[in-house]
C-alpha cells in the first residue's frame, strides 16, 4: 500500500463551505476509484486567517494514484463543484 497527500489552505472565512464541499463531492468521488483503500481529510486553523486542509488517501499501488491522478502524482486533483441550473 501507498499513500497519497495533498495539503492546500483556504481563507479561514471559507473553511466550514470547502470542508463542506469535500465530503459532499470530492471525498465520495476519491473513494470510488479503483485500488483507493482509505480517505481522510484534516483540518487545521492557522494565525495567518488561513486554514490547512490535508487528505491522505490509501492506495493498493503507485498504478491506482497513476490512474486517478494521471501521470504525475504529485498533481493536486480538484473535483468541479456541483452547479444548480435553474
């Protein structure tokens, strides 16, 4: 097994709707790819008004990170978030 993170960081003022965000759209998609074996997404406030997001995600193999995230790794991949069309 092998683990893939990613940390990014939002304004503090938007954290609650991007945490929101990642377990209503990017975290059901991450954990339906093929070989994914674990997600978990950590949140940490900082004193510079940002907050930290980290996600660790558990793979089988390099292959499974290659197939979900093409072919460099160490590129963030970002789900689009869900519109309402009216």
């Amino acid at each position: 097994m092998i683990a893939r993170i990613w940390t990014g960081a939002t304004r503090t003022q938007d954290a609650d709707a991007n945490q929101q965000y990642m377990r209503e759209v990017a975290l059901p998609g991450d954990a339906d790819v093929a070989g994914n074996r674990a997600v978990l997404m950590l949140r940490r406030s900082r004193n510079d008004d940002r907050t930290e997001f980290t996600m660790v995600t558990i793979w089988d193999g390099p292959e499974n990170i290659t197939a979900f995230a093409g072919p460099d790794p160490e590129r963030a991949v970002f789900t689009p978030a869900m519109s309402n069309s009216s």
